[in-house]
C-alpha cells in the first residue's frame, strides 16, 4: 500500500497533543466581517458586470438602427429622450462658434488637452445642442 502523507514526526504529535482549535472570540468576528464584506464586494462586481453588458446591447441596437433625423420640434413636443441617448443623429443648423468654450484636463493618449464644446442652432428653431466638436493638445 503506498502511503501518501509523510508520517507526523513525534515532535509534531508532542508539541499538539492534548490541544484543540478554540479561536478568540474577536478572530471569529472579524472572519465573518471579512466573508461578508468579500460576498458583498463580489456581488456589487457582477451587478457592474451586468450594467456594463446591457449598456453595450444597447448601445449595439441603438446602431444597428441608423441615424435618425433630429427634428427642431422634437424639444418642444413632449417625446421620450431617452431613446436618443448615444443613438447617431443628424441634424441642420449653424455652429454658434462666438459661443464656444472649453472643457479643461482632458487627458487623451496620456496627453493633456480641452475638448472644443459649441453649440448647434438648429434650423428654423431657438434650440441649440451642444456638441462635442473633438480634443485639442494642450499648449
């Protein structure tokens, strides 16, 4: 018969004979606070799992969609938003560049920059968009 497990020297047998596991009273809480906080931190981690999955079938569908027109009468008539978050749009108007400002500490490929913010006029309405026009280095 072949022995898996070396045999306990009787060093080892003298030192814990005669003793038992009987751990503080404070080990055992603190063991049942770490386990709770490890499950609490392991289901806060799939539910951002989750989120971030649905947030990509989202915005997948949105694209799959194409671009829809993006009416003057839209803001004012009382429509449903949402729908057009991160869906592609297109739209007519002027870029009001007199009005334009800056988003400053953009960091883009480990680079400061600002992102350029103008709105848009849409045609035959008040209503203007703000939009993203892209990133410049900073000086």
């Amino acid at each position: 018969m072949t022995r898996f497990c070396a045999p306990l020297s009787s060093t080892f047998k003298a030192h814990f004979q005669g003793r038992r596991f009987a751990p503080s009273w404070w080990a055992t809480l603190l063991m049942l606070a770490c386990g709770a906080l490890f499950i609490h931190l392991g289901q806060w981690q799939q539910g951002k799992a989750e989120r971030k999955q649905a947030a990509q079938t989202q915005l997948e569908t949105r694209a799959q969609r194409g671009t829809i027109a993006f009416p003057a009468t839209l803001i004012s008539a009382p429509t449903d938003l949402d729908a057009l978050n991160y869906a592609p749009v297109t739209v007519r108007g002027r870029f009001e560049t007199d009005r334009q400002f800056l988003v400053d500490n953009r960091i883009y490929q480990e680079q400061a920059g600002y992102h350029v913010i103008t709105p848009l006029r849409i045609a035959g309405s008040d209503v203007r968009l703000l939009v993203n026009r892209g990133w410049l280095p900073a000086p």
